[in-house]
C-alpha cells in the first residue's frame, strides 16, 4: 500500500503514485529499448503517454507500476508480447 508523505510544512503529499514519469524512468523500470516501448504503445500492449508541453511526454507513474504487475509471470510462466510484424517477438520479463 502506497501511503502519503509528510511536507516540512506537516501537510500531507499525495502518494509518489501519482507522480508523472519521464520517458528514461519508464524504460529503466520496464526494462526494454526505447524502439519497444513506443511500439508496445503503438499496438495498444502499453499505457499512451501524455503530451505536458511540445516537447515533454509523461507517463502516470500508477500505470506504469500497475502494467509491470498485470505482467509478472505466475509460477513461471513467461507472457509473451504481442507479436509484430516488423521484429522477433519480445518476452517479457525481459
């Protein structure tokens, strides 16, 4: 269970779930290459980011925890992505 922080100020902060994560934090906790993620997300297999400016896409860090749990294999077994049509096929956990 994610609780929420404590300020200097003693008001309470949402819990880090709700943080906006970057595109270098989502690859580094999904563990894949950048060309899989955006390909994963083209084929609906993973969340959309959203656009904060022009150039700044950010991820909604609960999504992404909740995506790598929905993942996890269960007594192991491995989930497969789904198959493109332009690559081999990425396994996951990686």
């Amino acid at each position: 269970m994610v609780t929420p922080m404590r300020a200097r100020n003693g008001m309470t902060e949402p819990p880090l779930r709700h943080r906006l994560i970057r595109i270098s934090e989502v690859l580094t906790r999904v563990g894949v290459a950048r060309s899989t993620l955006y390909r994963w997300i083209q084929e609906g297999f993973f969340p959309r980011q959203s656009r904060i400016s022009h150039r700044v896409a950010v991820w909604l860090e609960a999504d992404v925890e909740e995506w790598i749990l929905s993942k996890r294999p269960s007594q192991g077994q491995h989930q497969i992505a789904p198959k493109s049509s332009s690559g081999p096929t990425s396994r996951w956990p990686p």
